[in-house]
C-alpha cells in the first residue's frame, strides 16, 4: 500500500495503518450506530457462543485445556 501513494504526491510516512478501527458507514448517525451495535452484538455474542458449542463436540479435553490456558496471552496479545 505504502508503495502505491508516490503516483498520488504522497510520502510513504505520511500513511498510517490502523488495523484496529473499522469505520460504519450509514446514511445519518442513527443508521451508522444501529450498524454497529448490531455488529458489536454479533462479535461478543454470537460468534463466540458458536464457537464454544462446536468445541464442545469437536476439541478433545487435553487440547481445550492448553487452549484454555492461553486466553489471557491472546488477550494480551489482541490489545498490544
């Protein structure tokens, strides 16, 4: 990407990635908050439901516990 902006006068320092924010377009404020409290509900609820049911069936003990014990590094890790 960085090497896209000489063709538009840029400098590649002038670009900053930010992996981390995510913008939610709507046609008023109203629309654009509706679309992210939806998609907020989807990520802390839905998907990680989802996942613990299908661990139930799928993950054998032995590796649910190492992953298990490794939440709070991944934690740590997402947000750094």
């Amino acid at each position: 990407v960085k090497g896209r902006l000489a063709r538009y006068g840029r400098r590649p320092e002038h670009l900053k990635i930010m992996p981390g924010i995510f913008p939610v377009i709507g046609s008023t404020q109203e629309e654009a908050q509706e679309k992210f409290d939806a998609l907020q509900a989807l990520l802390n609820s839905v998907i990680p439901f989802t996942l613990i049911a299908w661990a139930e069936r799928s993950v054998e003990a032995g590796l649910a516990t190492i992953l298990n014990s490794t939440s709070p590094v991944m934690a740590f890790l997402g947000t750094w």
